[in-house]
C-alpha cells in the first residue's frame, strides 16, 4: 500500500489507484446500493467548481503521459481494452477545451469577416447539421428524463459542461504544459464544499446561482461572451445596412446557442457583489475581444 494514493503525486490519486490496481489484474465491480451511497457536499458553481475541474482535468490529463498510462497497462498489463478506452474518454477532458473554444470562436469570427462555415438554411444540406444538433440535444435530455430528472438540470448541465470546458479544462492544460516543462508542480488546490446554515438566503433566490471573483480562470468565458455579443452587433449593423452579407441563419443560432451557454456570465455583466464579474476581468475580457475582432478583420483582408 506504499505505492497507493498520494504519494503518487497526482491530483487525481483515486483514478491512478484504480489504474495501478486494475493493471495488476484486479476486477471491477459495479456498486449500487440502495440507498444511494458514497454521496456528499461539492461546490454549486463559481470559483470552487472552477478550482475543482482544473485539478481533476489536470490531474486525469497528466496520468497519459507517465508510466501509470492507460495506454501503457493495456499493452504491458491486464488493463483491458474497454477499460482502458473508459478511462481514455475522461482523461482526455482537458484536450477538449481547445475544440469548444474554436468551436465558440467560429461563428463570431463568421460573422465578423463576412463569411460562413454552414450551409444556408434554404439549402438541403442544411438539414445535416441541423439534425446532428437537435438528435444530439433530444438523446440527452431524454437520458435526464428516463433518470426522472428535471429538464432544468439538463440545461444546468449543459451549460456547465460547456463553460467548465472553456475555462477550468483550457487552465487545467495550461498546468500541465508548466510541470511537463518543470516550470512549476501543479498544487493541489482544496476546495470549499457549501454547507448552508438556516437563515441563510431564506427566500431561496441565490440558490445555485453563478458566482465570480477575480481569479484568470473567468477570463476565457467572459472574453468568448464578448465576442460573441460584439459580433451580433456587427451583423445587425450590416443586417440594417443593406450589406450583401455570406453569414446566415446558422451561424446566428450558432451564436445564441453561445449566449445561452454563457448566461450566467452575461448576467454577471451586470450584477454587484460576489454574483457580478469584478471590473478587472471585464477590462482584460474586453481588451482581448477587441484584440481578437481586429485581428478577424485584419486577416480577412489578407
């Protein structure tokens, strides 16, 4: 048991243990006690899940690149393929993050050029991304329905999934470029968990809602918000105009399937406190929006 847990130097020891012990030969087996079990207090959202997703995407992201490796304990161990395929889907989180912002990115960067990257909503071939879109969409929310979840959870989800990916997965690869590159040992960041006293938010209006501080890690999702919103403003601009214009229909639901995303950002814009975005990330978040639309405009012109 010496070589188990911590002192592994991973932040994300328990899915390391599960490697080591199941690349030694050992079965798993499926828990589901009733009632539930094993379940506990975790941050609601805001800088605690933040902190939380960078460790475990860093974490679970540096364990490919050392001798612990899925990869590794299949060819040279008694990982099986399917095992080692599970644990390749959530160790990869991390390298997602620089897909969903390109992805984030794209249709601003359509509309601020006068360009396009989907099909015109009067063409057929319209109807192939359209329906990736919707079937993806209806299979998971019918997932959350035949869980006997709300249909306020999948939406929650789906922000979250996208916003954590922008933001806490794209830190957490920035992480482990520095201890790869032994800059710097990536710290294991603790968490505060919510615990509630009574009397605490009595009208239950705060409940789960996004908070803010002024940590980098909101730097990303806000300057993603920002251009997104400068760019509908482009378009409507040439909308009104007269302008011929290349961009169509999707690439503006594109846009407010961004916005939607980001509504926890885009309401901080313009809240106080600990719920709004400090005025530094705003400063820094626009300053790199009006970098990134000149910089749209300038390669246009190449």
């Amino acid at each position: 048991m010496s070589q188990l847990g911590w002192l592994y130097g991973s932040a994300t020891e328990d899915v390391l243990t599960g490697l080591f012990i199941q690349g030694k030969g050992w079965r798993s087996a499926y828990c589901t006690p009733d009632p539930p079990a094993f379940l506990g207090c975790a941050p609601s959202g805001g800088p605690a899940i933040m902190i939380q997703q960078k460790r475990w995407a860093t974490g679970l992201f540096e364990i490919i690149f050392f001798s612990q490796s899925p990869i590794i304990g299949t060819l040279f161990g008694k990982l099986q393929l399917r095992q080692c395929m599970a644990y390749l889907y959530i160790q990869l989180w991390a390298l997602r993050s620089i897909f969903e912002v390109c992805y984030a990115i794209l249709p601003a960067y359509c509309l601020i050029t006068n360009s396009s990257f989907l099909p015109k909503a009067n063409e057929p071939s319209m109807v192939i991304p359209a329906s990736i879109f919707i079937v993806y969409n209806l299979y998971g929310l019918s997932e959350y329905v035949r869980a006997n979840e709300p249909i306020k959870a999948w939406l929650n989800n789906q922000r979250m999934w996208r916003v954590n990916a922008m933001t806490a997965w794209l830190f957490g690869i920035l992480s482990l470029q520095q201890k790869l590159l032994e800059i710097s040992e990536i710290a294991f960041e603790v968490t505060k968990k919510d615990q509630r006293n009574e009397g605490d938010d009595t009208n239950n209006s705060n409940i789960g809602r996004f908070t803010f501080d002024d940590s980098p890690i909101f730097v990303p999702g806000t300057t993603i918000l920002l251009l997104n919103l400068s760019s509908l403003f482009i378009g409507i601009l040439d909308f009104k105009q007269g302008r011929d214009f290349e961009w169509g229909l999707g690439e503006v639901i594109c846009i407010m399937w961004v916005l939607f995303i980001f509504w926890p950002f885009l309401k901080g814009l313009f809240a106080k406190g600990k719920y709004g975005i400090p005025a530094t990330t705003i400063l820094k978040s626009g300053a790199l929006a009006l970098l990134l639309v000149h910089l749209f405009k300038f390669t246009n012109k190449l």
